[in-house]
C-alpha cells in the first residue's frame, strides 16, 4: 500500500530556491552601465582613498540591492590584489522598521570584538552609539563602506547622512576611513534630506531605470535555466511573464514572482508545461500579495481609513468627500475598540498619503461660490479585497 507522498516527485521545479526573493544570482545581467558607474564609484577603495558617498535610487525591484552586494562581493576580492588598497570591511544596514539608533547600534554590536558585550538596548542614546561606532571603525581601522539600505523608511535619515560622511573631517575618526552607500526606492525621499546632507551623499548618484521586456527576458531565461527541470516551462511563458513585468512598472521582481507562481500552479494542478495560461493566473495571485502587503505596511489609522472607504464603496457612497469618510472610520476605529483621531485635518492628512501611495483615486469638485471647492475620494482597488486583508490582519492582532 502506498503512503500519501508516494505520488509527489519533482516534476517542474529543479531548484526553487533560485526564483525566490533570498537568492542572490552569481551573475547580474543588463546593468553594465550601472555596474560601470558603480566600478568608478568605488574606485577610490582600490587606490587607498576615501571611498565616495554613492546614493543608489530608483524603483522597486530594479536590481538595486543585488547589484550593490554583487559590487562588494567584487571590490572585496579585488581589494587583496591592490597593492595601495587598505583592508576593506562592509556593512549592510536595512533600515526597514528601525529607528536610527537601532541602526547605529546593530552596526556597532558587528563591529565589537567578540568578546566584548553588545552595546546596551536602553540607558545610552543615539550620539553615544555613534562615538562606539567611531572608536570601533578606528580601532579595526581600513576602510569600511557601509550600506543603508532602504534608508527612506529611516526616520532621521539626516542625522546619519549629517553624522557618518563627516565624521573624519570633524575629529571623530583619524585612522579608519569610512564610505556611505544609501540605496532608496522613493527619489522624493531626497527632497526631505537638508540641502548639507544632499551634497555630501550625492557625491555620486547612481540611478537604475526599468527594464524593458527583453532585458527582463534575459534575467528570466538564466534563472529558468537553474530552476526548472529541462524542457518543462514553455518559452512564450517566460516571455509573457517577462511582457507582464514591464508592462507595469519593469520590475524583476514581480517577474520572477510571475515565473514562479505560475510554474507553481502548474505543479499543484499536475498540469507541464508550465505556459502563458499558468502565467495570467498568477498575474492575479501575485497583484493580490502585493496589494495585501502594501496595506498592512500602513498605519493602523490609515487602515481604518481604508476599511472605511471600502465600506462606503460596497453600499454604493463613493467618491464621498473627507467628512463623510472620517464619519465611517470613526465607526471602523470603534468596532476595532480604538479611539479615532480627532480632527478632520488628520483624516484630509491620511487621504492625501493616501492618495499619494496610489490605493485612492481623487476628483476635483468645483462648485463655485456657493459650494466651495473640495476632494471626493474612492478606492483605487478592488473594496473586496480591502475588507479581506483587513478582517485577516484584524484576526492577527485583536
Ligand atoms: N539585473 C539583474 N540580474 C539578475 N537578477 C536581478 C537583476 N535585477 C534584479 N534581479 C533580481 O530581482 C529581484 C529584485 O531585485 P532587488 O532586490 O535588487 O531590487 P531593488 O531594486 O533592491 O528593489 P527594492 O527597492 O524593492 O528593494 C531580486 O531577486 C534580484 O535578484
Ligand atoms: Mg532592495
């Protein structure tokens, strides 16, 4: 008698884990001239130097982080064969959900010798954990580079690209040289650093654009090739994916997440080869996990809004103008138990994040004289799908 998984072999996938987010391929294609305007960059290190400040912005999923680390896994090795080269150390922060002192100070509990104790979670500050951090730097001396990555979501980001970069230049540091790479999806987060910090960090700029459907094409076909077993996924398939993706925003990303979705629900319904068909249904699978995960990086009070909205949308009310929106989420907040904000002001702040980030869609009213000019909001998505994430994250966190 046979046992439940007698019937499972590996039929499509050869090794998954090259389509998935945490893989970081051996080789980068179709950014030559990124990696070139990199290689200039960080040509500073090979010669003894101070490195430059490099500032690497451009849209999700563009290559940005696995072509920064590709470039210091490639400067290290180069590194040992120059002669004026001093020892290089790197350091990667993501600055996703941390505050700068949590930052500061993670880098400083890598930079400790090993047998000394992490610097404390409470009673010091943020200025206490930049002057370890100098000591350290100079204590391993060499140069170091360092990587914020997604430093937009860092609230103080000014204070850190202020410190960092001047640090030797105003005696804190004398015998290490430091170099700081910022990497952002968000191009307006510049607007909000000072005019000092943009000069110092934007030294060099390194900009990636979206790739167009043959350069997706090309990152595609190379994974394919690793992870699939031979001859199972159909090549108009891969292109669709790879049509897809830069039909939208030209993000590598998503098209891997296409690739992989599709070729996994050809595996669940025992359906090879994996073909265009498999890669439209996971068109909408995939849209799903990206609108599900860009909701709950909101703040709970911009979900309520939300939830409101896609209440309003259901019965019909929409676009409703912002008095009649913070109405509902003040029901919403109640039925979550918490204490709505206050102020109508507040909601119009909310509504025009929201708006910005692209879940709202915004009409003008103009009714003169008499009636004044206003906003009336509606979802820019589909409600249902609101209420869904909504109801799950709620299940999670009450
Ligand atoms: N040129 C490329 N060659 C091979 N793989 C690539 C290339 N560009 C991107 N990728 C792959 O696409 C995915 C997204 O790339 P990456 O994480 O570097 O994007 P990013 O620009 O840092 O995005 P975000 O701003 O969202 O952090 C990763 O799995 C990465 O390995
Ligand atoms: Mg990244």
């Amino acid at each position: 008698m046979g046992g439940p998984f007698d019937d499972l072999t590996e039929t499509v996938f050869a090794d998954k884990t090259v389509l998935t987010e945490s893989y970081q391929p051996e080789t980068i294609l179709e950014r030559d001239e990124e990696i070139e305007a990199y290689s200039h960059a960080l040509q500073d290190v090979l010669f003894g130097r101070t490195p430059e400040n490099i500032f690497v912005y451009g849209k999700a999923g563009l290559g940005k982080t696995a072509v920064t680390k590709y470039m210091l896994e490639e400067l290290r090795e180069e590194v040992p064969t120059r002669e004026s080269a001093d020892n290089l150390h790197t350091h990667t922060a993501n600055c996703n959900g941390r505050t700068l002192f949590m930052v500061v100070r993670n880098l400083v509990n890598r930079l400790l010798p090993d047998h000394a104790s992490p610097f404390p979670e409470r009673g010091l500050g943020t200025g206490d954990a930049f002057d370890e951090l100098y000591r350290q730097f100079d204590r391993i001396g060499g140069t170091h580079l360092v990587v914020f990555d997604e430093i937009d979501h860092l609230e103080d980001a000014n204070t850190l690209l202020y410190e960092l970069p001047r640090a030797r230049a105003n005696g804190h540091i004398t015998d290490a040289k430091v170099g700081v790479i910022g990497i952002s999806n968000d191009y307006t987060f510049r607007q909000t650093l000072s005019p000092k910090v943009k000069d110092t960090l934007m030294e060099t700029e390194i900009s990636f654009s979206p790739y167009d459907a043959a350069e997706l094409r090309t990152i595609l076909d190379h994974r394919a090739d690793h992870a699939f077993v031979d001859g199972v996924c159909d090549t108009s398939a891969i292109a669709k994916a790879a049509a897809l993706a830069a039909q939208d925003m030209g993000n590598a990303r998503q098209a891997l997440d296409l690739l992989r979705v599709g070729a996994e629900l050809a595996e669940q319904n025992g359906e090879t080869p994996v073909t265009d068909a498999h890669i439209e249904t996971a068109r909408e699978r995939v849209q799903r996990g990206r609108v599900t995960n860009k909701i709950r990086d909101q703040t709970e009070h911009a979900q309520y809004i939300l939830e409101a909205i896609a209440n309003l949308q259901t019965s019909g009310e929409v676009p409703a103008r912002s008095k009649e929106i913070q109405r509902t989420y003040e029901q919403v907040a109640d039925s979550h138990a918490a204490s709505p904000l206050s102020t109508l002001k507040s909601i119009q702040d909310h509504l025009s994040d929201l708006h910005m980030l692209g879940f709202l869609r915004r009409h003008e009213q103009n009714k003169g004289l008499s009636g004044g000019q206003y906003y009336e909001y509606e979802l820019d998505l589909d409600p249902a799908l609101v209420l869904e994430t909504r109801t799950e994250i709620a299940k999670h966190t009450e």
